[in-house]
C-alpha cells in the first residue's frame, strides 16, 4: 500500500470542505499539534516541528479558504437579494447578422 503526499494532501482538503467532517478534522488537527506524539517527534530540533508547521499551514489556508468562500458567497447573495435578481439567472438573446 503506496501513500503519497499527494493524496493525503487531497484526503485532508476534501475531509474539510465536507461540512459533516469539517470541525472533526480541525479538531484532530489542533490535538496532533499539541501532542506529544507526533510521526516525528518534537524532540528533533528541526525535524519534529516539520510535520506540525506543515498542518497548520494546510489547515489555516484551507479554513482561511472556505471563510472567503462563505464570505463571497454572502455578498453574492446580499447583492442578489437587493437587486431583486439572482446571478444564476440565464438570458437568452437571439443574434441578428449586420448588413
């Protein structure tokens, strides 16, 4: 069983987008950091703080995405709902050639 860093980097942004797993996944993230055990230990001056600097690096810009998410999604709505219009309304306009 092969693992990259490649699917456990997209295993991780999936499980948090997902809104059933989203808290669960920031949690066990949070416990991990703080942990004494770790894949590698703190005691490694450099090597133990790699895995823990890579995890709250991924977890602040995936979280930090889905807030502009949500905040663009609001704005969207709040415009939409003052103009009386939706942004998921399609036009349909027939072409005339220029003679």
């Amino acid at each position: 069983m092969k693992i990259s860093i490649k699917s456990l980097y997209n295993w991780y942004r999936n499980a948090i987008q997902n809104p059933k797993y989203r808290w669960w996944i920031i949690l066990g993230t949070l416990v991990y950091i703080v942990s004494p055990f770790d894949l590698s230990p703190d005691l490694f001056p450099v090597v133990g703080e790699i895995d823990d600097l890579i995890l709250v690096t991924l977890m602040v810009t995936e979280v930090s995405q889905l807030i502009l998410d949500r905040f663009k999604a609001s704005k969207v709505n709040t415009t939409a709902s003052t103009t009386g219009t939706t942004s998921n309304q399609t036009v349909e306009v027939e072409a005339v050639a220029a003679e």
